[in-house]
C-alpha cells in the first residue's frame, strides 16, 4: 500500500485524488489519508503529489504512517 506521510500536513493540492482509481483518498483532520485495505498499490498518486508526502510502505519506518491513515481513513 502506499501512505500519505507528514509533508501532506496543510497541503492544499488534490491532484492525488483525482488520479487514484479506486478512490481510496479520504480528508483527515488536517492531511489527506489513504485507506491501506482500499490502495492497489498502482503508484499512480506518488509522481503526482507536489509535496512528496505519499510514499510506499516498504520504506522504512513506514508503520506509524500506515496507522496514521488507516485511523483517520476508518472514520468516513
Ligand atoms: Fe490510489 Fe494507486 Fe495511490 Fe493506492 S497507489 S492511493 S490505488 S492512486
């Protein structure tokens, strides 16, 4: 799955969501989340976001992140 990560705090562009394919971007309090049961893991958002905030899951210390947007994508 891919993650929105901290650079994404108070961004204000979309482009993201507008290219996904499964709409799986979802607004949190203050950044956008992507719901990690939901991602294809397609990549097709990561070369869009002007912030470099979404990044793959294999990263390291990715965890928090996935958490991070499983919790917020959960409450829509
Ligand atoms: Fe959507 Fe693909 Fe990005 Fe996952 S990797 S959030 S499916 S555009």
């Amino acid at each position: 799955t891919y993650v929105v990560t901290d650079n994404c705090i108070a961004c204000k562009y979309t482009d993201c969501v507008e290219v996904c394919p499964v709409d799986c971007f979802y607004e949190g309090e203050n950044a956008l989340v992507i719901h990690p049961d939901e991602c294809i893991d397609c990549g097709v958002c990561e070369p869009e976001c002007p912030a470099d905030a979404i990044r793959p899951d294999t990263e390291p210390d990715m965890d928090k992140w996935v958490e991070f947007n499983r919790k917020y994508a959960e409450l829509w």
